[in-house]
C-alpha cells in the first residue's frame, strides 16, 4: 500500500504511513466496466460509387454528326456550287453542336452513393444537390430499353418513401444492375442495423 501523500510504501495492515505519519486508506482496486455493444453508425461521407450518366449515345451521336457534316458539304458542292466552300463547312461543322450540348449536359450530372444516402448533383454555374437517406428508400429496379441493353446501360429508379412520394432515376447509367445491387445491399444493411437497435 503506498502513501497518498508522500508515495512511500507501506505494509497492507498499516494505518498511518510509516515516513509522513498521514492516515492510509486503501487503494481503489481496478474493476472493468462490463461490455458495451459498438452502435455502427453509416458513414455519411463513405462513397460506395460516384458515376455520371453514359456517353456512349452521345459518342454516336457525334460519329452520325460527323457523317451528316460531309453529307451537307458534298450537297453544298454538288447540287449548290455557287454557295462558297466555306459557307458549307461552317454549316457541316455547326451540327456538331447538336451532340455537344448533350454531351456538356451529361457530364453536369453526377450520381453519388454514400453509406447513408444518395446525392444527384446537377448544373454548371448553379450547382443543385438532391439527397435521399437511404433508410427512405423503398425500392430499387433497373428499366433498360433495347437500345440500352445492347450498349449495357440503363435506368435506376429509386422509389422514395418522403412525404412527396417522387421518383428519382439515375439515368443512362452503366452497369445499372451492378450499381443497383449495391444500393439494395446497403439499404438491408440499414434496414437490419435500425432493427438491431
């Protein structure tokens, strides 16, 4: 037994410390607290994906505008050779602004999965952000057209159960089943975490 007051050891059956004379009392003995059970909380910055919409229609669109530029040329210089060369590549190079819009439009638009939620991100100048908590999150299923399917890509539409009762869909994604699968995972992990508690 050691002294409070000065730190000299005493014998376990000494009342006063056998150096300073100040009372002893005994040590505290160490107990453990019993067990806590760790609460996993979802992370809310912990991305399980972050993709953004295909650019596999708009890579065809530009493959189509480029032969619809040397079509409008070779009509210009065939069947209107008065029109000056120029004047006809102009027109021919201003339909690759068609593709490019869309383009520029799909690359604004981003899709993040979280642990806790999913984010739209959409705009250039003005930046809108859309979350839903994933525990409000009531279905997930993947539509794909024919189109789609061939290019392996397609729709997630999430079924929100807020007040609003809205769709959100993450359009033209790649690998939508794979990126399905993976939000549906997460939500039965929260589903079964809110259970737990």
């Amino acid at each position: 037994m050691h002294c409070g007051k000065c730190g000299t050891p005493n014998t376990l059956d000494s009342y006063f410390c056998k150096k300073c004379g100040s009372p002893l009392e005994p040590e505290d003995e160490t107990r453990l607290a019993p067990g806590k059970r760790l609460e996993v909380v979802p992370d809310e910055d912990k991305r399980l994906f972050s993709v953004n919409p295909t650019l596999k229609f708009v890579m065809a669109g530009y493959l189509l505008t480029v032969v619809s530029a040397f079509l409008v040329v070779a009509f210009f210089s065939v069947l209107l050779p008065s029109v000056s060369s120029l004047i006809a590549v102009i027109a021919g190079l201003a339909l690759l602004l068609v593709p490019a819009y869309f383009h520029l439009k799909k690359k604004l638009v981003r899709y993040t999965l979280t642990e806790a939620k999913l984010e739209i991100d959409e705009g250039l100048i003005s930046r809108t952000t859309t979350s839903v908590p994933l525990r409000r999150v009531q279905d997930v299923t993947v539509r794909t057209s024919i189109p789609q399917r061939l290019l392996g890509f397609g729709d997630i539409i999430v079924d929100n159960a807020g007040t609003d009762g809205q769709q959100v869909i993450l359009k033209d994604i790649d690998s939508p089943r794979r990126h399905a699968d993976i939000m549906m995972k997460q939500i039965r992990r929260i589903e079964r975490h809110s259970a737990d508690i």
